[in-house]
C-alpha cells in the first residue's frame, strides 16, 4: 500500500505548475568505450592457459586455508598457529580471493573461535596490538561474538592506550580497522579509533614508516576494510602487495592467484558492461532526457560493489539496468517536472501498466514507458532463466514507495518547506532508494542462492529492518553531506544539512558534524545486526552491507555520482585496465 501524503502549502503563492530550471550536469566520460569489446584468437589462447594455471594456484590456497594446527585442547594450541592462520585469511580477503573459499574461511575462524573464546586476547597476554587486533576485528566481521576488553591490556589506569604503542606502525592500523567494526556504546573501541586515527595521521605528517605502510594507511584512512568496496580494497591490495621484496612463498603463491582472478573477474564485468551498453544505447536517453546525468558506468560500479561474483551476473545486469533507470526517475522529478506533471506519474506509477499514459505529458509518457519496459523486461528475464517471478512484486511495492517519496521531495522544494530532520529521513530513507535496490538485488539471484526466499524478500522490505534502514541512513545522509554547496546553486528539496541547521540553529559545520555522528551509529548498527545468529545467511544480508560500503566510495570524497571524474580511477582501475601479470 502507497503511504498517504497530505500536504498543506506554506508559500502562499506557489505556483505548482511552475517547471524547475533544469541543472547542468557533466556528461559521460566513458563515451563508447565499453562498447567495443572485442578479444582476439591470442587472447583467448592465453586466458585458456591462465585460467589452468588459476585453477592449480586455488587449489593450493585452499589447502593452505584448510591445513592448520589448531586441533586438540586449547592451551595446547600455540599463538603463533592462530596468528598465522588469521594473517593468512586477511591477506586471503584483502586480495579479492574470499569468495572461492568462503566455506574453508568461515570453518577456519570458527577453530579460532572456539580456541579462542569471546577473549582470546586477555588469555595469553604475550600477542601483541597488531594480531590482537586483527584476531578480533575478523572473527567480528565474521558475524562470531567477541569482546572487546581484551584491549584493556594494552590501556592504562585511566583508561587510555599506552602512548609507547604510538610508534608500533603495524598495530595502529591493524587497530584503527578493529575499530571499525564497533557497536553503539562499546567505549573502548571508540577510544582506540581516536587514538589510532590521530598517530596514524601524524605518522604521515612526519613523513615516518615505510612506503608499503604509508601506501597502506592512506588508504585505509579513506576506506577501512570494512568499509570498502570489495573489488577496490583488492586492486589496491594486488598494487601494494606487488611492491612487497619480502613476501614470504605462500604469500606469492596467493598474489598470483589474485592477480589472475582480478583479471578473469575484470574480463566478465567488460562483457556486463558492454552488454549493458548496448541496451542504454538503444534507449537514446542522452538525447531525449538531456536534463538527467547519463552514468551508466557508474550506475554498474555501484552494483557491482553489491555483487562483483560473476555467478550473479543475472542479478547483477537487472540491477544495473535498474540502477540506470531509477537515475533518471530521480533526475526527473528533482530537474525536470512541475508538481502537478510529477504528481500525475506518480500516481500512474502505482498502477505500473500501459493503461498509466493516458494523462502524462509528452517526456513524461517516455518516461513512464522506460519504467513500463524495464520491469516487463525483467519478468521476461527471470521466466527464460527458470526463475521464480516472485521478487518482482515486492520490488515493485518498493518502487512505488520511492516515488511517492520523491514527489514528496518536490512538494517540500516547491514550497520551499524545510521538514525536521526526523520527518525528512523518514521520506530521505526511501528516497535513497535503498529500500528499493536492496530488495531488487535479490532478482536473479535465485538461480545461485537457495537462501533468496520468499521470507527473505519478507525481511528486506519490512519497514524496521535495522540494516536497511541504517544503509539506507548512510547512503541519504552522506550523500546530502558532500553535495550539499552543489545543490544549493539550484532550487532543490532541503538537505539533511539544513533540516539540522534550522530545527537546532546551528552552524553548517555543526550540523555536519551531527550527520557524521548519525552515519557511524549506523555503521555501528549494521555490523550488530551482522552478529551470529543471524535470521539468514550473508548471502542475503551481504547484499545490504555492500550497498552502504559503496558509499564510502560514492561519496566518501565529494559527489562522484553528479561530479564523476571523482570515480574515474575507481572505474578504470576495475573495468578497464587489467592487472599486470
């Protein structure tokens, strides 16, 4: 059912048929590029060859994963044995490789667990910052339940860490990534953020530690592990790991084995993308719709940060091809539509059927018929590949939400109405779309994942899912963060920026501050909902998590959606250039 929006006009003379002066956004800067895919005789002589050699080097990563000594009585089993096996696993995730083992690794860190119980720091007192910190921040972001008060060994009588540990390079960061996969109230892991992140900055300022770490933290200090999309966070680390003189042999052996991973994954991706091309193309949307930002590229980083596998090429297509539509719905009714056209395609949105037409302007009935398509389009999809059609009315009942949350963004802009920050996150939640993608995400995915069921599709859309509406938080509030000087060179519906600044009047860098207070609760929230048990499996609650980690990237410095050579390395670094084998 549609929420009901009942609204009263506050400005008087507001004219509701009066059109908005369309913005002007930068054009793609991919032009035709994914639409030239063509690969040689050579080419796929040489891919036959790599992918025998990928198929050895997975072999052996995984009986590396699997070979341990953590058998037997827990005292029995050294330090030494546990570190190694979870130094292993994070150099395993930081290349891209977990999702060929993800059976081995959830196997491996449960031996840990078990070994190690919700304290394993406080039990031997000899591991130091580095491994305890790395021992903890895995088995937590593995959903298993760990204290942190094992830290307290490393604080003093009042409750701050040692300023001696200011020096050891190695465990400020192994640190600073722990913290980041702290819940609401736990204190002590707020401390060590602080504490990390200003020795870690000043490390850098001085110009101290080696270039392998300082490539390190300055990457982390933009995107932390958990925070980061998984295909950048493994780029990055085939880079930097290439440049490591000292690795040891299994660590070369797993290097290898990412570098041919990233570039077979890579060779799936430009076929989406070329694919995808074609059918954007055949739309002439850059033609018809020149007030709406054509970013297909982008729109296909930001689903594949949410499934890169190519097992869920499906998915992942239908998404995208989402993804790019909902783009332009967003652009029309933020840059193009008065009130009254917008309010006329809502409403024929919540029937979603040919019949919707009839009362629509000219653009708009294009429009309209691009959403029309899309969605006949994906059913047709799902019945050729055997799949269910089940997904398709819950997005659908997620979609229509989103626009009768869009319109109610127009009528605020169109009033020039400036809501309290509670009631415009409750409208600025749906309008991220996240309820929407998340819940759309799982099409397709059936054809490789028992666990996308019907009650799946049940907890995705109900309204106080805590992991959504936390997504859903970060993606609105971070967005409205970076692109609020942006927006405000056009008439636009308030941001979260000036909803704060008016209802506490307050400064912008006040309410700012506040915001970003509001996104790590958030962040704070999804991994407690990552917690074991969990209802499902992180097949489908992985979906949600990845969505707010590509935010981090999105808009972690400045509007890359609207301002796009913001992320043209990110997309060149994953679609277009392979890595150097």
């Amino acid at each position: 059912m549609s929420p009901t929006i009942s609204f009263e006009s506050n400005a008087g003379s507001t004219d509701f048929m009066d059109r908005i002066k369309p913005a002007k956004f930068q054009g793609t800067l991919w032009g035709g590029h994914f639409l030239m895919t063509n690969i040689s005789e050579e080419a796929h002589l040489a891919q036959e060859k790599e992918s025998r050699e990928h198929e050895v080097l997975k072999e052996e990563v995984r009986r590396m994963v699997t070979t341990d000594g953590i058998n037997g009585a827990v005292d029995d089993v050294s330090v030494q044995v546990i570190t190694q096996k979870l130094h292993l696993i994070d150099v395993i995730q930081r290349l891209g490789l977990a999702y060929h083992f993800e059976t081995e690794i959830e196997e491996a860190l449960e031996k840990v667990y078990v070994h190690g119980g919700e304290s394993f720091i406080e039990k031997d007192s000899n591991i130091d910052l580095y491994h305890a910190s790395l021992w903890f921040r895995l088995l937590r972001q593995q959903g298993f339940r760990v204290s942190p008060d094992g830290f307290k060994s490393f604080m003093d009588g009042e409750g701050k860490f040692k300023e001696l540990l200011a020096s050891d390079e190695q465990g400020l960061l192994s640190l600073y990534e722990a913290a980041h996969v702290a819940f609401n109230g736990e204190v002590i892991l707020d401390e060590a953020m602080e504490f990390a992140t200003k020795n870690l900055e000043l490390m850098l300022q001085n110009h101290k530690g080696s270039s392998l770490t300082k490539k390190h933290v300055e990457f982390s200090l933009n995107l932390p592990v958990w925070k980061c999309v998984p295909r950048t966070l493994a780029r990055h680390s085939i880079d930097v790991y290439s440049q490591d003189e000292n690795a040891c042999h299994d660590q070369t052996i797993i290097l290898r084995l990412a570098k041919l991973d990233f570039n077979m994954v890579q060779k799936f991706h430009k076929q989406e993308l070329h694919q995808l091309s074609l059918w954007w193309a055949s739309l002439e949307t850059t033609t018809k719709f020149t007030y709406a930002k054509d970013r297909l590229a982008e729109c296909y980083f930001w689903i594949n940060g949410a499934y890169f596998e190519p097992k869920y090429q499906l998915a992942r297509i239908i998404l995208a091809k989402i993804g790019c539509v909902v783009t332009l719905l967003d652009d029309t009714y933020d840059n193009y539509g008065n009130y009254k056209e917008l309010e006329l395609l809502t409403q024929a949105i919540q029937r979603l059927d040919i019949g919707g037409l009839e009362l629509l302007s000219d653009k708009l009935k294009e429009v309209y018929q691009i959403v029309i398509d899309l969605f006949e389009d994906i059913e047709q999809e799902l019945a050729r590949s055997g799949l269910s059609t089940l997904g398709v009315d819950y997005s659908k009942g997620q979609f229509k939400k989103m626009c009768w949350a869009f319109l109610a963004e127009v009528r605020w802009r169109t009033t020039g109405q400036v809501p309290a920050l509670e009631e415009y996150l409750m409208d600025a939640n749906v309008t991220s779309s996240y309820p929407f993608h998340c819940t759309a995400s799982f099409l397709g995915m059936e054809a490789e994942a028992e666990a996308v069921t019907k009650e799946a599709y049940e907890w995705v859309t109900n309204e106080t899912n805590k992991m959504v509406i936390a997504a859903s938080l970060i993606c609105r509030v971070q967005n409205d963060i970076v692109s609020h000087k942006f927006e405000r060179k056009r008439k636009h519906a308030a941001s979260a920026v000036e909803c704060y600044m008016k209802e506490h009047d307050v400064s912008q860098e006040d309410a700012v501050d506040v915001l970003w207070e509001e996104i790590s609760k958030s962040w704070k929230t999804i991994i407690k909902e990552c917690e074991k048990p969990t209802q499902f499996s992180t097949v489908v609650t992985d979906r949600v998590l990845n969505f707010a980690r590509v935010i981090s990237v999105m808009y972690g410095n400045g509007d890359a959606f609207t301002h796009p050579h913001l992320l043209k390395g990110h997309i060149a670094s994953l679609f277009a250039n392979p890595v150097p084998l």
